[in-house]
C-alpha cells in the first residue's frame, strides 16, 4: 500500500512588523521555497484560494512521502543582520497558522526559526496540526550574529512502525 502524501496550507500573518515580503500569499509565493534548507526537499509551495484563513488566498504545501524525514518549506530571510543584544534580549518571533489538508496526513509538523548553517541556534517548536487553522508561534534568541537565517515549516520526523 502507497502511504498518503501528506499536504499542509500555511498562511502566514505578521501581528507587527515581518520581514517577509508577501507573508499572506496574497499574489504569490514569492520568497518560500521547497529546496533543502533547515529542511529537506519538499514536493511544492503552491498558491491557493479554496480555504484560506483570512484574506483571499494560502499556501499549499506537499512533501515527499515517506517512513521519516523533515520535508518541507523554508522562507530565507537574506543577509540581513540577526543580532542578540545581552542588554535586551533580542527575540524574533514567528507566527503562522497551519491546517492539515487531507485526513490522512501527518499530523506532526515542526517550526523552525533560526541559522541555517549552524544547527544549534535554531529554534523549534513540534505542531500537531489538525483540520481547523490553527496558530503557532516559535520564538528564537539568537546566540551570535547571524545572516544566514531561515523560517522553515516541516513534517516533524517519525517512525513508522509495522
């Protein structure tokens, strides 16, 4: 038996200010990509107007079946300077709302918010995403000055036991 491929609609809505350009997919998906980043590959990022949370249109994304893995989508945030300030305490939080889109999809996903190149300063939070929009929020202090970072939206690895 083929396992099902699982789908996820992601609509991201910044409550002040984002550094993503054209955070509700409103006109596209400019900016998220399904290429190995903080994730593996995912299969497609598409644009949708069936179910959207709020405003006209989200996103849809598939990934790759299979027994384990962190397949998914990641939004890179540039060059742009990531700082931990120790007097303040830089926090940069990241807030999507998530539906699974089929019933039988994983309901596992990760968020993961932080460098790309270095493993240990990322944050990340494990979902258990349903079929009603949901909001979930990954908060990151980075360690050290970054610009190599990364928002990324993943089915949350597992193991199949048969």
């Amino acid at each position: 038996m083929i396992p099902p491929i699982p789908h996820i609609r992601v609509l991201w809505r910044p409550e002040q200010f984002t550094r993503i350009a054209n955070p509700g997919f409103e006109t596209n998906t400019t900016g998220w990509s399904v290429a190995a980043g903080i994730n593996e590959a995912g299969t497609s990022i598409t644009r949708t107007t069936a179910d959207a949370h709020s405003g006209t249109a989200c996103g849809l994304l598939t990934v790759t079946s299979g027994a384990s893995g962190t397949y998914g989508v990641n939004f890179d945030l540039g060059t742009e300077r990531f700082d931990r300030e120790d007097q303040y305490g830089t926090t940069y939080a990241a807030v999507v709302w998530l539906k699974l889109s089929a019933s039988d999809g994983h309901p596992l996903w990760s968020l993961v918010l932080g460098s790309e190149g270095t493993v240990a300063d990322r944050a990340t939070l494990v979902c258990r995403v349903s079929q009603v929009w949901q909001s979930f929020r990954v908060l990151w202090r980075p360690t050290a000055s970054r610009t190599d970072v990364q928002l990324a939206i993943m089915q949350h690895k597992r193991i199949d036991l048969t």
